[in-house]
C-alpha cells in the first residue's frame, strides 16, 4: 500500500463533476463503462488495489478481467517497460527487434516441451484480433468458413470474433459479416443444460454432440466424404465471461477424440485463463488434450502495452501456408509489449506459480466456502487455481439473482465499506449466463490477510445488498 501523502502529492485539477459531465458529452457510451450507473473515476494503482481521487482505496478482485496477474505496478515489469522507453521505444512492426524473436522462441519452446508439438507464434495487439488470425489459419487450412464454438463462449467483439460469441447481444445491430458459429452447449454442471447431474450423467453433454455426426440429417456432417461442415471447434478451457466454469477434468479429451475423427481443428482461447491464472501456463493443460492453435493476451504484459498473438502448429502455420502478408496490423509485436512480455516470461520461470498460484486458490475457495454456509444466496463456490466463481442466487440456492449481484457490486464500487477499519471499496466483475456470477482473478501477489480483507469486505457488501435488493 502506498502512502496516501506520497499519492496526493498534486491537488485535484478537475473537479468529479466536471470530468463526470465531459464524459457524458464527449466519450461514446458503445464501450461498457455505463454498465454502472454510478461511475468511478480512478487515479492510482499498486499491488492488489486502485484509488480513486480522493485517496479510497478499493481492493481489487478482477484485475482488468485477468490482465494484470502481476500486480498494479509490479516494479520489475513497469522497469523493463521503462528501459525500453530509453533504448528502442518504436519499431514498425515490419523490422525486426530482439525482443520479439525471444519471446516468440520463448512461448514456442515452452509449448513445445509441454504439448510436444512444434509450432510458430504470430502476434497482434488485442486478444479479438488475434483471434480474427486465427480464424485466417482455420479457414486457409481447412477451406470451411464455419466452425463449432460453445454456447457462453467469448472470444471477442470484432465483426468476425463476434460471430463465434454466443450472444446475440454483441451482433443484433451490426448484422452478419461473418459466419456465424454453430454453437453447442459447455459443460456447465452447475446448470446443466441437460438437466443431467454430474455424479451419474456419464458426460451425456459429449453424448449428444457425438451425435450430430450420427447422420447427416443433423446437419453438419457428410459421410460420404467423411467432412464436418465445420473447420475448428473454438473453446475456452474454463470459460472466462461466461462464469469462469470448470469443465469435468475428462470433457476435453473425449471432446479432441470426437475432433480427430473428422479432421477438425481445436482452437484453444487461452486470452483470459493463461499466463498461470488457473495454476498452470495454460488453462488446457488441466485436461490433457493438445490444441492445434493457442490463442492468449491480456496478462502477457501484466496490463503495459499490449501484445496478443496465437500459437499454431507447424503445418499450420509454415511459410509455405501462411507467407508473409497473410495478417498485420500497425501495433503488432510493438517494442514496448515485447519488452514486457519476454520479461513477464522471466518473471513467470523464476516464480513458483505452480504451487503459489493453487495454494492462494485453495484458501481463498474455502473462506468463499464458509460464507456460503452462512448465506444460501450464495449457491456455488468453485476454482481452478485464482480463478474464482462465487454464483449469486436466490435463497433456494439456485435460482439466478442478478439484481442481488447487482447491488453487490455497485455496493463495492461505492467506496463505502467499512471492513477493516477505514472507508473502502471492492472491484468485482459480473459474468455469468444470467449474469450473476462473481468472476474473481485477483492479482498472484495477495495475501492470505488480503484474502481475508476480501471476504470480510465482500460480506459486508452482501449483507448490504440484501438489504436493497
Ligand atoms: C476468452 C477471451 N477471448 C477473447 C477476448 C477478447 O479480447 P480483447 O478484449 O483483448 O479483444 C476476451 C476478453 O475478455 C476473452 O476473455
């Protein structure tokens, strides 16, 4: 924590309303700032926590949706951004840098020696653009437009990553631009869409997406020619805006055998859930398949300049098939982002994440756990490594409760909480089907008393919303 003197050192040049006013005048309201009513402006950021500008401290359990792993202001990363500012600050993108090269041969070599499989690393700037890059490999190796994507699934808001997103709500008024994706239900036992249990359902889900290959009356395969319609299946391994759901450990690997059947590819979003968020490198690595493209950004430069890309296998990938030209884009692999990254890759060997990561997860499930008991708002509690899901219902545990999660929310964003001792705020992100569903990724640097703070805090705002909501 910083001290509050050191932060505040300069007055406040705006007034909140002022800015406040400019903003409802002049900034387009299409981004998903108005999500809230009340708007929070913010001024500084360190470790766990942001501060608004009068000096609140709001800790903070999302952490730009996963991009900053590392920590607000994490000294060594925001060095290796600094130095680079100093020695090679702009580079077009069609010039070389040692950067770039190292951190390309660096995440190759790390997917290499754990999926085994030999690829090359293409880079953008955001996660929905590297996934439209992706989509050019599909379709440049498979010659098929359509692929499979999962209901709840978010790969993006271009035109063409907004066509394998399940929602409508991203595409009502934009039309189609892309083929949209054919999408099957995740397997999202909580609410299971088949209405199955887990402990006897025999992964009925699998079941009924075997059986689309049945006959070709179920559309999208033809056995005379043995082709699937479809090119790739896109998945998120643990889906992120969907819920952060935790798939059963064996879905994916029956899922990959159904795939290799009918040559169709796996692509796998690891934009929000890589870089050690579910307690390993990569998200997929918990289900024992190996994809045939990886697709990350976010924490790769911890939240500085951002850097995107996607890893595709040789085959796919080789000068012979993708030469140069195939995509680009200005801010590519820009100097700042590699610098960072290949740091961040450092910092990620040097760390022990593998175990600190589950660790920190696992205590901070179990103190989600007791507050369950206490509250059946509270209807499920779950995680893979710090990516936490805490599932807003109704008392009877089950049944949806936006409103309430609502209410939390801004609640915790109010900056009005007392726990702990002093005036607090709490910054939570809201995903879900029904968009009730806290998805937590809180930095890899808290505490078990931030943890605790967390819970406290958390209650509190609970409490507070069932008094409202
Ligand atoms: C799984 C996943 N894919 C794609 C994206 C899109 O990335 P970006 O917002 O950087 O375009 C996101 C962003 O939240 C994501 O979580």
């Amino acid at each position: 924590m910083i001290q509050e003197q050191k932060r505040y050192k300069e007055p406040l040049k705006s007034p909140e309303n002022d800015l406040l006013a400019l903003v409802s005048q002049y900034c387009s309201w299409g981004d998903t700032v108005h999500y809230a009513e009340k708007l929070n402006i913010f001024s500084a950021a360190e470790g766990s926590y942001l501060y608004d500008r009068n000096g609140v401290e709001y800790l903070d359990l999302q952490m730009w949706y996963s991009a900053v792993n590392f920590g607000y202001k994490n000294q060594r990363l925001n060095d290796a951004l600094k130095k680079q500012l100093d020695t090679l600050p702009q580079l077009a993108c069609q010039y070389l840098h040692e950067e770039k090269i190292l951190l390309a041969a660096k995440l190759a070599r790390g997917i290499e020696k754990t999926f085994k499989t030999k690829g090359r690393i293409h880079f953008n700037v955001g996660g929905s653009a590297a996934i439209e890059d992706s989509l050019k490999i599909v379709r440049n190796h498979t010659n098929k437009n359509l692929v499979f994507a999962f209901m709840g699934g978010y790969h993006g808001r271009t035109l063409g990553a907004s066509a394998i997103t399940s929602s409508y709500r991203y595409r009502e008024k934009f039309g189609h631009f892309s083929d949209r994706a054919v999408f099957i239900p995740y397997p999202y036992c909580f609410r299971c869409p088949y209405d199955k249990s887990r402990e006897d359902c025999g992964l009925y889900c699998l079941k009924q997406f075997e059986r689309l290959f049945e006959t070709e009356y179920y559309s999208v395969v033809n056995h005379k020619t043995g082709n699937c319609e479809c090119g790739a299946f896109y998945i998120e391994a643990v889906q992120g805006t969907g819920g952060y759901i935790i798939p059963p450990r064996e879905y994916f690997s029956g899922l990959k055998e159904i795939l290799n059947r009918y040559n169709i590819l796996l692509v796998d979003d690891e934009i929000q859930m890589a870089f050690f968020r579910t307690g390993k490198f990569w998200a997929i690595e918990h289900f024992n398949v190996v994809p045939d493209i990886i697709v990350f950004g976010k924490a790769l430069t911890n939240g500085l300049n951002p850097i995107s890309g996607m890893w595709a296998k040789e085959k796919l990938i080789s000068p012979s098939v993708f030469p140069p030209g195939s995509t680009h884009s200005t801010f590519s692999s820009n100097s700042l982002g590699t610098a960072v990254g290949l740091e961040t890759m450092r910092l990620i060997e040097e760390s022990d994440f593998v175990k600190q990561v589950p660790g920190k997860g696992k205590y901070f499930v179990a103190r989600l756990r007791q507050l369950q008991k206490k509250y059946p708002q509270i209807g499920d509690v779950d995680g893979l490594g710090l990516a936490i899901r805490v599932e807003i219902c109704q008392k009877d545990g089950f049944t949806p409760n936006k409103q309430l999660t609502d209410a939390i929310a801004a609640i915790g964003l109010s900056g009005n909480l007392s726990a702990g001792g002093k005036k607090r705020g709490l910054v939570l992100d809201v995903g879900g089907y029904y968009k009730n569903v806290f998805t937590l990724a809180p930095s890899f640097y808290i505490t078990e008393e931030e943890m605790d703070l967390a819970v406290d805090l958390f209650e509190e705002a609970l409490q507070k919303g069932l008094s409202v909501a």
